[in-house]
C-alpha cells in the first residue's frame, strides 16, 4: 500500500505539473485531504500499546473503538451497500431489457453451478446476490471513468486545468485501478497460476492412478471447490518445490550463472513496485512465458519418467494412494507417520542436505567432463584475494545444451529409481508381514515407499558401517562386538516388545472403549472393533503424546527421572531389570487396571442389580468414560 501511495503522489504532481492555468486548486484539495488524513494517522514514535488504547486514559481507548466502528461502518456502506443496491437496482430493470435479462440469468446459472453443489432457493439467492454486488461495481467505475474522461477533453478543449474535484477523482481512479492491476496480478500469479500447474499435473499423472480424464471431470462437476482447492494445492508444492531446487543449485554455482532468473536476495528487487510500475503486456508476456516453461518442465521431468516407467516395470501401475479416510479409524497411520516417521526422517536421515550434497557432486561432476567448471563455479584467487575471471570454452553454447540434456536425463533415472525401488521393496515388506500375520488389508502405496524407503536407508548404512569396521579392527574384537551387540539387539527387543507393542495396543483399546465407541455407536447397536493394526497405531501415538509431555515436566516427575536414568544409560549400560521392574510392569498395571475394573463391574455387578439389558448395555459403554 505504501507502494502505491507513493506512486499515486507521483501521478498527482505530475497532474499538478500539467496544469499551468490553475496550479493551486489541485494542490489545496490535496492539501485539504491530507490535513483531513492526518487526523486519523499515529504520530510517529507511538507505541503500539498506546497506539491501540491499551495504555494512557480510557477515553483513548473508547475513542480508538469509536473510530474503528465508525471506519468499519463506512467502509460497508460506501464499498459494499451501495454498489448491492444499485446491483439489485439494475437487475430488476434488467427484466424490461430481454437480452440483457437472458445473458445476466445465464451468467447467474454459471455461478450457481460453480459455487453450489446443491441447486436450492437459498444458495440461488446468494448467486443473485453476488451478481448484484458485481455489477454494482462495475456501474460505479465506468460512471467514474466516463465522467473523468469528459471532464479531461472539455478542459483541454476549453484550454483550462481540470477541477479541483475532477482531478482528486481522476487521482481516486488512477489509485483504484492501480491497487485493482496489482491485485489481478497476485490473483494470476498465487491463485489462477498454482492452479494450471496443479491441472496439468493432474493431466500428466492419469496413468499413474489409471485414473481418466473423464472421472476428473465428474470430480469437478460433483466437487467443484474441493477440485479447485486440491489442484491449487497441488500447485503451490509442486513451485515451491521448483522454487526450492533453483535456491539449491543458486547456492552451489557462482551468482552469474542465473542471470535470467529473478533473485529473491537481491535488495533492489521487489515485486509490488515492479507490478506498478511494467506494463500489463510486458506482465501478460512473462506470465506465458513462465507458464510454458513449468508446463514444458512438468512433461519432461514428471510425465515422461512416468511413461518410462511403465513400460519397464509395468507391475508397478497403478498406485494405490488414498490420503482422507475415516476420521477415528482411517487416520491412525497417517497420525503415526506425520508424528513419528517424518520427524525421524527430517532428523536422523536429512533428504535436504543429502540432495543438496548429490546435486552439487553432479554439477562438479559433468562440469569437469564438460569443462565448464570455470562458467559455473567461482575460482577464487589466493594471490589476488578476488575470483579469477571467467573462462568460457569453446563452443560454449553446445556445452550448456549437453549439461542441460544429461541434467534431463539424470532427473528422470532418478525420479523412476527413487520412487520404484522403495515402493516395490515396501510393497513387497508389507505383504510378507500381512501374510504372515494372516490380515488382508488394501495397501496404501505412500506406507509402502516409506517403508522401503527406510529399508534401502538401513541397509546402506549398516553396509557403510559394516565395511568400515571390518577394514579397522581385527577378528577378535569384531566376534566380541557381535556377541555385545547381539546381547544388546536381544535386551532392546525384548523390551520394545512391551513399550512398542502391547502397551500401545492396551492404550489404543483404552482411547477406543473411552471415546470412540460411545461417541460413535448407539446403544441399540453391536460394536465393531477396529481392527488390530489401527488399534495399536493410535495407542503408539497417544503412547508418544504422553512420553513428550512427561519429559517436558507435565504429570508425575517420577516418571520423568526414571526416563532420564534410562537415556543416561544408554544402550551399552541398558539394565533390563530396572527397565521392567520401574517403567514396563507398572505401566502395564496402570493399563490393565484401568481396562478391567469397568468391565468387572459391568458384566459382574450391574447384572446383580437390574435385569434390564438396555440399562446393563449403558454401563458397560459409558462404563470406561466414568470411571476415567
């Protein structure tokens, strides 16, 4: 806004500088303005405290609230009731004019169809609303611009300036359509841009999903604001992640290698003034520019290793990826991979530093084969303490064209290595323990690359590790390191197999009878327990909750210092007497506590008492919410 204020005092005082008959009326309205401005603008040095009235007499603040409410008032009745008005005006003498009241109901039927999914008097009367406001505004610009431009060729017709009133309107104008321009542009740019991205590579990825462009299609004509927002979605992480590639490789090579890219860092750069300041050509033909440029980079780097992919290892397709499902049950792994898989990931495995620290081995790579080591890196000089200048080789242009095609090539053995490997590992992981535990569940194919992921992750560094330690130490000690370790694997085991697996399930039949069953089931009604895996998920999760909070002092602080002996210990020093003597068997005890004492009463005591099977039914379903 400061932007705009400041260009806006430009074109005044060029207006001003153009009126040479009467140079002082425009320059006392704008001056009479201002003065009237300066009564509702802080002083400089203000605190915001008492800027806001919370501070100094309670008069200010009553003051403060007063200007607000008045300012709220007006600005609702100047920009949103008055042009309502004379949109609802104008539509009903619409209804005298036969083509302007067919094309007015037919863009009317359009908004209705896009914004409602449900074809009721109610939500056509919000379209009809929303019309209204429309052409509210519309009639109020085109008087003010008519009326401006009037006033412009009589006052230089008649060789006078213009009114001190017709130039604050044509200064109003030039405001409003300058804040109207910039407004548009950060529309195209965050809104109508994001969301082309997020279509083409929906359109892109069909085959993927052996979806089709005609079940999209009904997608959007069933769920038209969810398809919109899911696309942009789609779009805005698909540019930053763009964006956050060109940040990597801007860091890697020298500052002028980019130069015709944009620098976020540079301090002359801002767009709000460039928006105000370029034409609205040059703005459209950077718009197209860009948006041939991501859509021709979408097609080469995700569309066609999609299509490599499927005719080599057509096993893979399709992918079965689903990310809503039931709220209680259908989100338990989700939970437990948002708040337990990334977190390790982001701390332990760092997929940024290691694709920062693989793209810059492949830049050096093939600009030493391709000799442009010197173009792309900077080559400081010692002596001189500067870089040394630039060597550009021979056939220069040739070179780049082979960095970018081998760039092109790398990305797409990378993109089909990175997603096949770990998802036919994963899938592969997850049907031997579902066979093997006898479940048949639909496999969602994000848990299976994860999980392969994590796999291909451990065993290249148990390989790293392994070969570095059998090159260093000798025979003995590496057998007496194996015996230590397979002690230690054997301990930890078996602990996890209480902390990591009954516990969980034990909390997560808690949090089931406590909440879920009550809250989702009528008394009338059997209960369906969830099944296993999404039982012991959610209790790992909660499990998780608990053990964060006690170590940050919340609860008991008993259970805090015993947490603290064990990671003092560590695992050489792990003594699995205390382990289970002072954290398994008395959780465990709370747990079982808790889970047979309502059961006990319900099924034992209650049927003592009455013989009415609603009332016995009651208890043992609120049973656990009571007594908790």
């Amino acid at each position: 806004m400061l932007l705009l204020q400041q260009q806006q005092q430009q074109n005044n005082n060029n207006i001003d500088g153009n009126n040479n008959n009467n140079p002082n009326d425009g320059r006392a309205m704008h001056r009479v303005v201002h003065e009237y401005m300066d009564l509702f603008l802080p002083e400089e040095d203000v605190e915001f405290d008492e800027l806001v009235g919370f501070n100094g007499p309670f008069s200010r603040l009553f003051s403060k609230i007063s200007l607000v409410l008045l300012f709220n008032a007006l600005v609702l009745a100047v920009f949103c009731l008055v042009p309502f008005h004379i949109g609802r005006y104008f539509l009903g003498l619409s209804q005298f004019v036969p083509v302007l009241h067919n094309y007015l109901k037919t863009l009317s039927f359009y908004l209705n169809r896009t914004f409602n999914t449900h074809d009721t008097k109610e939500e056509q009367l919000k379209t009809d609303d929303l019309l209204a406001a429309f052409l509210g505004y519309s009639f109020l610009l085109a008087v003010n611009i008519i009326w401006t431009s009037i006033s412009f060729i009589i006052s230089r017709n008649l060789n006078h300036g213009l009114g001190p009133i017709t130039q604050f309107i044509r200064s109003c104008i030039k405001f409003l359509l300058t804040f109207i321009k910039v407004c548009c542009l950060i529309l195209i740019e965050l809104g109508l841009f994001p969301q082309l991205c997020g279509w083409w590579l929906d359109i892109v990825t069909l085959t993927l999903f052996s979806s089709t462009f005609a079940s999209r299609k009904q997608y959007l004509a069933d769920n038209p604001i969810m398809s919109y927002f899911l696309h942009w979605l789609v779009g805005v992480v698909y540019m930053f992640e763009f964006a956050s590639f060109l940040s990597w490789i801007r860091s890697i090579v020298r500052p002028g290698v980019l130069w015709f890219l944009r620098t976020p860092d540079d301090p002359d750069f801002n767009p709000i003034r460039d928006m105000i300041q370029n034409s609205l050509l040059r703005h459209a033909r950077r718009v197209i520019l860009s948006a041939l440029l991501h859509f021709f980079a979408i097609f080469l780097l995700v569309g066609v290793p999609i299509f490599i992919a499927k005719l080599f290892i057509p096993s893979l397709f399709p992918l079965h990826v689903w990310l809503l499902g039931d709220p209680f049950y259908g989100g338990a792994i989700d939970l437990l991979i948002f708040h337990i898989a990334i977190p390790f990931t982001l701390e332990y495995i760092h997929p940024k530093e290691t694709l920062k620290q693989l793209l810059s081995l492949w830049l050096h790579f093939f600009g030493d084969r391709l000799q442009l080591s010197s173009y792309l890196f900077s080559n400081f000089d010692p002596v001189t303490q500067s870089d040394r200048p630039v060597i550009y080789p021979t056939r220069f242009a040739l070179r780049i064209i082979l960095l970018l095609t081998c760039a092109w090539i790398s990305i797409v053995i990378f993109n089909i290595l990175f997603f096949s490997i770990p998802i036919l590992l994963g899938r592969t992981f997850l049907a031997l323990v579902l066979y093997s535990l006898s479940l048949s569940i639909r496999l969602n194919d994000i848990y299976a690359l994860l999980i392969g992921f994590y796999l291909l992750w451990g065993f290249i560094r148990l390989s790293r590790f392994t070969l570095f330690y059998f090159s260093s130490h000798n025979i003995i000690h590496i057998l007496s390191r194996i015996t230590f370790w397979s002690q230690t694997v054997f301990k930890l085991s078996f602990l996890l197999s209480f902390w990591l697996g009954i516990i969980p399930i034990l909390i997560g039949l808690i949090f089931e009878l406590l909440l879920i069953i009550p809250l989702r089931v009528p008394l009338e009604e059997t209960p369906i327990y969830s099944p296993l895996y999404q039982t012991w998920a959610l209790g790992l999760f909660y499990l998780k909750i608990w053990f964060r909070l006690v170590m940050l002092g919340e609860g008991e602080g008993k259970w805090r210092a015993k947490f603290e002996r064990i990671k003092a210990d560590g695992l050489r020093g792990l003594d699995v007497n205390y382990v289970m003597k002072e954290v398994i068997i008395p959780m465990i005890g709370r747990v079982v506590f808790f889970l047979c004492v309502p059961y006990v009463v319900s099924k034992g005591m209650v049927p003592l008492i009455t013989e009415s099977v609603l009332v016995r039914t009651g208890v043992f379903r609120l049973g656990w919410l009571g007594f908790g």
